[in-house]
C-alpha cells in the first residue's frame, strides 16, 4: 500500500512538472483537456488514479513528445499492476489488463504455449484463466467477460498489432480439439485485419533463438511477462531491447497471409481427426 502512495506521489509530481513546462494552471489545462479542474487537483496531489482517457486527453492538450509519454507510461503501467494485485482476484487482474492495453498504440505479443488473450474466443478465454488453478467460477466468468470486451481494440483505427506465435501454441488444446477448431478460425479471421499481423512459427522451422515464455510489448517502452501467479513488468532498456530482438528473430522464422491460414487449415484438420478418435 505504500508503495502504491509513493508511485501517486510520483505521478502527481510528473503531471504538475509536465504542466507547469507548458505555462499551464491547473484550470487552463482542465479546459483544454476537458476534464474536471478538481480531477488535475486530485491527479497532481497523488489522490486519484487516471483512467487511460483521461491520460490521453492529458497528454494530448500537453503536447507531450515521446519522451515525456514514455515516462509517464511507464509508471502508470507499474500502477494499475499494484492495483491490480490490491484488488485482488481473476476479474480485476484482467481489468488492469484491459486498462494497458487501451493505453497503448502499439503492441508487439510473442507466445511459444498459449494464445494470446486478444485473439482467444470466450469459450478458450473461459479455460485459459481459470485452468489449473483453485479459481472461484463467478470471478472467473467476469474475468473471461473482461478478457473477450478488451478485444475490441483490434478494430479501432490509429492501432497496431503484431503477434508471432510458435506453432506450439497453436496446437496447445484445453478443454477439447473441437473448442479449438473456432479458436482457429478466429486466428484466420484476425489474420486478415489490415491493422494486425499475425504470423506463427512452423514447427518444421528452425528456430534462431529458444521461445523461454511469452511477452507483450507496449509502445516499445514496457514489456509484461504473463505468469500463473501476476505480471512481470519490464522497463530497463537493455530488457526491452532483448525482448524486441527475440520477437525479430521468431518474426522473421514466421509465416504469414495465405501460408499461416493454410498452416491453420492443416492444424484444423488434425484436431479434426483427434476429435474423431476421442469421439468428441
């Protein structure tokens, strides 16, 4: 909790020095922003989180340049994680989630065992947040709701997305093969977004590098490594820039368009035939 008071403090601080570097009151930049004058207050004495919205009316009425959003991202990010956690629970871990992500323009998502949560369907949502884990099923239906609603970002203008999956992550099944035959379709269904790009590793490519976890990185400025038990949010340079060059490497192994799609309709086929030998 007092770290949480210090990370407040820090904000408010930024915020005041970032608006006082513009020759704005508190009053002005509430205008310009459109926001409460009593919200610039509350934000600038370290009292009150920002939603995502109100940060970019900020920072859009600062006139921030890329330095000056990189650090107020980054401790923002570190914020809604501790807040997260203070709540508590699948439904508000996800929240968080959700909140990053719509602060961010660009996200570059490697995974080497699992879909990534904006291109799962409810149905593999459901299993993935709540597999393997002593869960209560009302916090983890609202975190799977959560989770599904957060996708909406896929089709917002001004946004880009570039996931790289192995093909191990496709052929990664919870529940059963049939959930997976809509899970494939709506990676084919995303892959022909003009604002996405999807491309997955084949099994029969060597790959440069090993795929150790998955990560998400925002913006080039945060990387988040998803764990059973929270998020490990990376800020250093030399990590960025580590995990920047390990989704380079198993980007450039990748397939892409009409080859990915062709390389689903094989997987497709044999989670058909798996599902005939079980009888599912």
């Amino acid at each position: 909790m007092e770290e949480r008071r210090d990370r407040l403090r820090e904000l408010g601080e930024l915020l005041r020095r970032l608006r006082k570097d513009t020759g704005l009151t508190g009053k002005e930049l509430a205008q310009r922003a459109g926001v409460a004058q009593p919200t610039i207050s509350r934000m600038e004495t370290g009292r009150l989180l920002p939603t995502p919205e109100t940060v970019e009316r900020i920072s859009t009425a600062l006139q921030l340049d890329d330095d000056a959003r990189s650090e107020l991202d980054t401790l923002l990010v570190r914020l809604r994680d501790e807040v997260s956690r203070l709540k508590g629970g699948l439904a508000g871990r996800e929240a968080a989630n959700a909140a990053r992500v719509r602060s961010s323009k660009w996200m570059a998502v490697f995974s080497s065992a699992v879909i990534p949560a904006l291109l799962q369907t409810a149905e593999y949502a459901r299993l993935a947040v709540a597999i393997g884990r002593d869960v209560d099923e009302d916090d983890a239906a609202k975190a799977a709701a959560v989770r599904v609603d957060a996708q909406a970002v896929l089709f917002e203008e001004g946004r880009r997305f570039a996931f790289v999956l192995t093909e191990g992550a496709v052929r990664t099944w919870p529940g059963s093969p049939s959930l997976m035959l809509a899970q494939l379709d709506r990676l084919a269904q995303v892959s022909t977004l003009p604002h996405v790009r999807l491309g997955v590793v084949p099994w029969k490519t060597e790959a440069s590098a090993f795929p150790l976890h998955g990560f998400s990185i925002f913006d080039g400025s945060v990387s988040v490594v998803e764990s059973l038990t929270g998020d490990l949010t990376l800020t250093e340079a030399a990590e960025i820039g580590a995990h920047e060059e390990a989704f380079e490497a198993f980007a450039v192994a990748a397939v892409y368009g009409d080859e990915l799609r062709a390389l689903l309709g094989e997987i497709a086929t044999d989670f058909r035939d798996l599902a005939k030998q079980l009888g599912a």
